[in-house]
C-alpha cells in the first residue's frame, strides 16, 4: 500500500486543525504540527530542540533552518512509513523545497489547501470566544454552537481582548502574506487541490476525503467518491 504524505496549507480560522486531525486518525498515521513537534523537540533537550529553545529565549522567532531541522527529525521517525498530515508546515517557499528534497524517491506530496476569503476568515477570528485560563480558542467558528466553558480545562470563555485582536489580525496577515507564493509553488502539481473552507466542517472534511482519493487513487477497491 502506498502511504499518504500529506501536507495541509490554510490560514489560522480555516479549521485547518480539526480537520487535518481527522484525516490523521482516519488513516492511522500521525498528524505533525510543527508547533507541536517544536514543544516536543525543546522538552527532549534534543540538539536543535536546545537550539530552537535558545533562540524562542532570546525573543527571537525560530528561522526555516531550526523548523526544517526538526521536521526532518520527526520525518524520521518510524511512525510515518504509511503516511502523515503535515500541519504548518512548510510555511515558505524555503520550507517547501527542502520538503520536497525530505521526500525524494516517496511517494508524492498531496497537498490540499483550504480557502477561506479574507474578510470570513477575519469574522471567524473575531468572533471566536478564548478560555480565560489556557488561552484555548472555542466556538464562534464554522457556524458551530459555542461550547460553554473550555473543552481543554474547563475554564470560562471570554471575548478577545482589543490587543489580543490586534495580534490574531497581525498573525493571519503575515499568513496571507507568506503562504502566497507557496500556493504558487504547489498549484501546478497535479496533486494539488483547493477545498471551499466556507462550507461546514463536515462538508469540508468530504470534500479534503474526495480530493485525496482523486489524487492519491483511494484505498485499494474503493471507488466512492471518485465522481
Ligand atoms: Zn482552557
């Protein structure tokens, strides 16, 4: 069987998360957010773990040099023989060469890139309640019922703060800015597929399964949804 190297491209208020921790656990391979596999890199003390720290210490933000590192680290691993959903990564046109020469002689790169206009993915960010104590977003997304208090520890959910706005608006303008010339880069790939983020989450997470069998062949014997 082939494996699903797969790589998730959307700006934060996409759903990109949820959706690319679906198809992680729906195909049995792990989903790697570089955010996630940064923090796991720092705590194991490994040697660009101590560099990434050192740098995040110093109040710097960690170069395509610390992030390729340690995506190769984790590409490494044996987990990922039958696949894996990149999420966050790659960010730059840098990243996304060194991605393709991480994967020489695998199987290809599917990439699927969720599309959500600028001015929805603005009021989704706005709207989104955080939890007072961990800072975890919740509700306001999708369309989707707000959740009473904090699906991670319970805590209150709250409104953004004015600053806390300013920097969710700074975050996702660098986004739009950087991912750019990426979509450039992926788009003429026969393996490349734009999904409609506007719709709801389910309906978006059909059509992420319909664009993957399309480019990928589907399971063995599968013909659902390939129309
Ligand atoms: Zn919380």
């Amino acid at each position: 069987m082939s494996a699903l190297n797969l790589v998730m491209l959307g700006p934060p208020g996409a759903g990109k998360g949820t959706q690319a921790e679906r198809l992680a656990r729906a195909h049995g391979i792990p989903r790697i957010s570089t955010g996630d596999i940064l923090r796991e890199a720092v705590a194991a003390g490994t040697e660009i773990g101590r560099l990434a720290k050192a740098i995040v210490d110093r109040g710097e933000l960690v170069g395509d040099g610390v992030v390729i590192g340690i995506v190769q680290e984790r590409l490494d691993r044996d987990d990922v023989r039958r696949g894996f959903v990149l999420d966050g990564f790659p960010r730059t046109v840098a990243q996304a060469q060194a991605l393709d020469r991480m994967m020489d002689g695998a199987d290809p790169l599917v990439v699927v890139d969720i599309v959500v206009p600028e001015d929805e993915l603005v009021r989704r960010l706005l709207t989104r309640m955080v939890c007072e104590s961990c800072g975890a977003t919740a509700g306001g997304m999708d369309g989707g019922a707000t959740p009473a208090n904090c699906r991670k520890c319970g805590g209150r959910l709250v409104q953004r703060s004015d600053d806390n706005k300013r920097v969710v608006l700074e975050r996702l303008r660098v986004y739009l800015r950087e991912t750019k010339p990426l979509v450039e880069y992926y788009s003429a790939r026969p393996t490349f597929r734009s999904i409609d983020g506007t719709q709801a989450p389910d309906c978006v997470a059909s059509a992420l399964v319909r664009a993957i069998q399309e480019v990928d062949g589907g399971p063995p014997g599968s013909e659902e949804g390939r129309r």
